[in-house]
C-alpha cells in the first residue's frame, strides 16, 4: 500500500545542518565519549536529512547508556524516513507503553501500516491521536479504504473535512475514497481543495481523462508523479493517457509497471491487458485478462476483454462463452457490447485489429454515450 502521509519532517533545512554536523562529528573526535555531543550529533544529522548517520550515531549512544525516550523516538523517525518499518517500530513500541503521545501512536499507526497490520494500525489510531495528531486522520481514512471500508472512510473524512484538523492531506485522501465510491462530484470538490497532494492531483487527472481533457490529464498526472516518482495510482493514470492517444507500446510498458505496483487490483490488470491487445500482442493481454477474472470474479470486463480479444484471434465460440459470462455479471458491460459488434460482422481478418481500436477507443457503447476506453479510465482508476 502506498501512504503518501509522511512521519515528523525535519525542522530545519538540510543545507545549514549539513555544516552543524560535521562542526560536531569534529568535535566528537577529540570527546568521542561525550553523550551530550553524540546527541547533539544525531539531532543535527537527523535534520541535514543523513538518517544513516543518524542511527550509527544512536547506537554509540546506545552502548553507553539507553537511549532517553527524546532519543529512542529519533531513532524511530530516522528509520521511517529510510523506510526501515521494522525498525521504527522496534523504536516506537517501548515508547507506547510509557509515554501517552499522539505523535508516538502517529508514527507507531504509519509504520504498522505501512507493513501491511492494518487492523492494528485502526487500533492505534484512536479518538485520542485523531485530536492530538491532525495528520491521523486522512492516514486513518487511509487504513480504513484500504481495508475496503469505504463507507467508514468517507464517514470519517466528512466529519473532520470542516473542523480544525482539515488539511490538504485529508481532501486529498477524501477524494480517493468518493472517486472509488463513484461520487464524482464530492471527489471532484474535495480534489480542488487538496492543493497540490498527490492524492489530489491523481484524482483531477483521472477526472479529467474521464472528460476526455488527454492534455490536462496527462499535466495531473505528471505533476502527481513530480511528488512521488512511485505513486501506483498516477502510474496508472499516465498509462492510461498513453493509450488514449494510441501510443500503445508505451501504455502496455507504464500500465504492467502500475499492475505490477498494485499488484491486486483487476482494473490495472485489465488496463494493461488491453494495451497489449491493442499493440498486436495477443498473448501478453490473455495472461493480463485472465489475471483480471482471476482478482475479481466479479469483474465483467475482464471477461468481456476474453471476448474481444478471441474475436481478434477468431475463435469465435470462445468469445461468445466469455461475452455471455461478462453479460451475466455486468448486463451493461462495455467490452462485452464490443464484442457483440465485433461478432455480430465476423470480424476476424487483418482488418479486425484496426476495427477494435477504433471500436473501442472512439465508438459510443453505452446508453450514456460512453466510450469503452472512457470506462476503462474509470474502471482502471478506481480501487487503486
């Protein structure tokens, strides 16, 4: 899961601290036994954002004497920062049972989650640490969407969205949980006002692809990624923009990097599936469809995907088996009304792998005039 929330920044900037470090790590040389100074160092090293440093600092502390609480914390800190999530805990975890912190529990909730305990990170974000530590909240409407508690996650969001512990962090967290709630315009609201988040930023692109605004999208998404180079949903939303404007080579390399990143989620899979398709390699979409239908029973279009992409192969009994299991999940399913079309003219020649793309890249489908590669931006995006 990825937790764009982030523990105790450093105070001061990196620039001036880089020279306070190595004035002090001069004067430990002389005094290297000095704990004030070891202490001193590490604070310092912590700050210039040199986190190595920083905990190798600690441990000569820590062989002398045991860390003070102010100092076992730091060592917690550092470690989040290096993405060392066992070893934050480790740190954090004597602290809890002697210190009634919220910014402890904070840091505590972000590393469980951040290995995944997810239900043990919601107990420790209590009512006590949501009032205590404004950056709780969206990390907790995080935890509890990512649960697939997306009712309790927006539940929670609009009750702090107008109250002293609203934040960009918190609208942009928000957004996420109405976009995949389907509440476009909530999500749409909560996305403006969650300035330049990475949650916010994936939200406006993926509203903007599905408005059909290619260049605004692929902007968001950029601008998203400027933040996070790792963000799985921006990821996505970039494939996505690729393979509205045919540049279908790049979309399936962006959307397997996405589906790989997500990992569980059907739409990514889908999404890079018809990439592949669409870039003339049958078999590298079969695998990613059938990943799809494997994810989500449920899932319509990857089954409607099958179907497409067996008309293109012409095997045409095939196709109708996975056009009538997409129709019985989903009777509006986009990809399996493409795949009718597709039957309905023997498609199946040369010509078939022109007509799909265009079919489902500029045909309407839908009652609603949609396109199926606008359902798929949609589809794709959500749960992500």
């Amino acid at each position: 899961m990825t937790m764009p929330t982030q523990a105790s920044t450093p105070a001061v900037s990196p620039a001036p601290e880089a020279q306070r470090v190595e004035r002090l790590l001069s004067f430990l040389q002389t005094d290297p036994e000095n704990l004030n100074l070891l202490a001193d160092a590490a604070v310092a090293a912590f700050d210039a954002h040199r986190f190595a440093l920083c905990d190798e600092l600690l441990d000569r502390h820590a062989a002398r004497t045991p860390l003070p609480a102010v100092l076992a914390n730091l060592r917690g800190l550092a470690a989040l920062w290096e993405h060392r999530f066992d070893a934050a805990l480790r740190a954090f975890e004597p602290l809890l049972a002697t210190h009634d912190d919220a910014v402890i529990r904070y840091n505590a909730a972000y590393a469980t989650a951040m290995l995944g305990r997810f239900d043990a990170a919601i107990e420790l974000l209590d009512d006590a640490t949501l009032s205590g530590e404004p950056r709780a909240i969206p990390l907790k409407l995080r935890v509890l969407h990512h649960l697939s508690r997306l009712d309790d996650a927006i539940a929670l969001g609009r009750s702090h969205a107008d109250g002293p512990g609203a934040s960009p962090e918190l609208y942009g967290a928000l957004a996420t949980a109405l976009f995949d709630a389907a509440d476009l315009d909530s999500a749409r609201r909560c996305a403006e006002r969650s300035a330049d988040t990475v949650d916010g930023l994936t939200v406006r692109g993926l509203l903007a692809l599905d408005s059909g605004s290619i260049s605004d999208a692929r902007d968001l998404f950029r601008r998203a990624l400027a933040f996070n180079p790792d963000g799985a949903r921006a990821t996505l939303g970039i494939g996505l923009v690729e393979l509205a404007e045919r540049r279908f080579a790049d979309a399936a390399g962006t959307l397997d990097r996405a589906a790989d990143m997500l990992n569980v989620h059907a739409g990514a899979w889908a999404a890079a599936a018809w990439a592949h398709l669409f870039n003339g390699d049958s078999g590298a979409a079969r695998t990613r469809f059938e990943r799809a239908a494997e994810l989500d029973r449920g899932f319509a279009d990857a089954h409607g995907g099958l179907a497409v992409l067996c008309v293109s192969e012409c095997r045409f009994d095939e196709a109708r088996r996975n056009m009538a299991i997409a129709r019985r999940l989903d009777a509006s399913c986009l990809s399996a009304a493409l795949a009718e079309s597709l039957l309905a003219t023997h498609a199946g020649d040369v010509r078939a792998a022109d007509e799909i793309r265009r079919a489902a890249l500029d045909r309407p489908l839908g009652p609603d005039g949609r396109t199926l590669a606008q359902a798929l931006a949609m589809r794709g995006g959500r749960g992500a």
